[in-house]
C-alpha cells in the first residue's frame, strides 16, 4: 500500500464511492514486472486511511488469503473490515507468471479461501468478515455465511458466465441463486444468517490438519 493519505482523500473527494478498497497483496506486486517493490510505508498509510478517510475503509487480499496476523495488526490500525480473499480462484500468481513467463512454481501460493475463514473465527464479532476467492455457487456461499462470513464475493464465476451467457440471463442466474439460498437454508432447517452459524458441520483431510495445526501454534 504505498499510496499516501492525499492521495485516498483526493479519490474520495472526486469519486463520491461509498466505500474505499485497500489491497494487501505482496506476491502479486512482486511478481509483477512493474509491480510495487517498496513495503515499508503501508502500516503508517493504512492508519492514516483509518483515521483519516470518511468513508468505510476494507483491508482486501486478491485471492491469496489474509491471515490472522494481518487481520489483527490491520485491527489495531483502525480497520474494522477485511476481505479475506483465498486460493482457490482466481489466482493472480498464475496471471502474472503466464504474463512474464517465469516462476511458474509459485501458482499456487497463499492459504485457501476456508482455510483463511476457519482461521478468522476468533476475529468474526470483531471485524467484518468479507469472503471471497472460489466462490462459485450458492453452497459455496452458505458455507462461508456458516463460518460468520458477512457478504461474499465472486469474480471469477460472473467472468465466466458473462462470457458464455447474454447479461440477461446471467441477471436470471443470479437472481436463481437466491432461491437456491433458501433451499439450502431450509433443508439446514435455518430461517436466518445467524441460525447458519449455528449449524454443526465436520471437516475433512486437509482443511482439518490445518485447523488443528493453527490451533496448536
Ligand atoms: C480480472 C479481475 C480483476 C479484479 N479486480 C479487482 C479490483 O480492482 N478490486 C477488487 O476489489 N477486486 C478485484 N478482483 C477480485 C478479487 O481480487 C477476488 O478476491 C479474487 O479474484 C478471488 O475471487 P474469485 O476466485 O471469485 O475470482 C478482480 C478479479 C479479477 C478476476
């Protein structure tokens, strides 16, 4: 983040938005040719942001996953909202390699979307959680509203049906996934978001290795 204050005031002065974005996303600048190769000032401007910005500020990672530590040191800056962006999409290592052709190896670093969420969970009445990264249908997303997800987020599913569908009919598929929202919700015997948080659930494999190791560290 190395754009000073003046330059999210001027933003906000010209633009009217309702909220600012802010991305946290090392790997990606770093793996770009002309990617941002100075990280010293972005605690000192995001605080500044906080403080200073008169609208909702949102710490955003780009689909590498957000980890606790940020989330906490972000909160002590003032930030009471993240994005909490996972693999498992998108993957912005894989574009800027196949664009500079090297380091193909790193495609798939950072943590996955629910590992991220799972990790956050002691965070989810203090912050905001916003989720994406692999988000693509409507159990995708009760299961990240489950882990105390706020709102989530999907790019890469509305790419692709814009490309294979008339904007018409990707509003019609949209507007499908709310009623697919109740179906799922009903068969989980939930009326609310917050019921959902109730739900008991098991994890598997991977994504329960990981919940045990963070909760040993
Ligand atoms: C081509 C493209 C451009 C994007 N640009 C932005 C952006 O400018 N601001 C933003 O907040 N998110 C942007 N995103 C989305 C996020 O970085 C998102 O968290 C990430 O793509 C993972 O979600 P996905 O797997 O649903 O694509 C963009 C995504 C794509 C695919």
């Amino acid at each position: 983040m190395d754009k000073p204050i003046e330059l999210g005031l001027q933003t906000v002065e010209e633009m009217h938005p309702l909220l600012l974005q802010v991305h946290v996303n090392v790997m990606q600048e770093l793996l770009m040719p002309e990617g941002e190769r100075k990280f010293r000032c972005w605690q000192s401007h995001l605080a500044d942001y906080s403080k200073q910005i008169p609208i909702p500020i949102v710490l955003k990672e780009v689909g590498f996953g957000m980890d606790v530590k940020t989330i906490e040191r972000a909160y002590e800056l003032g930030v009471r909202t993240v994005d909490l962006s996972g693999r498992g999409g998108t993957s912005f290592a894989y574009i800027e390699n196949r664009r500079s052709g090297q380091r193909d190896y790193l495609n798939q670093w950072g943590q996955s979307t629910m590992q991220v969420l799972l990790n956050a969970q002691d965070w989810k009445d203090k912050v905001e959680l916003l989720v994406s990264g692999g988000v693509r249908n409507p159990l995708d997303m009760i299961k990240c509203l489950v882990f105390g997800a706020k709102a989530v987020g999907l790019s890469r599913t509305i790419l692709e049906l814009i490309e294979n569908y008339t904007v018409e009919e990707v509003i019609g598929i949209v507007q499908g996934w709310k009623d697919d929202l109740r179906l799922i919700m009903c068969a989980l015997n939930c009326a609310t978001i917050p019921d959902l948080q109730k739900v008991d659930y098991l994890l598997y494999g991977k994504l329960k290795e990981a919940k045990d190791q963070m909760k040993k560290a």
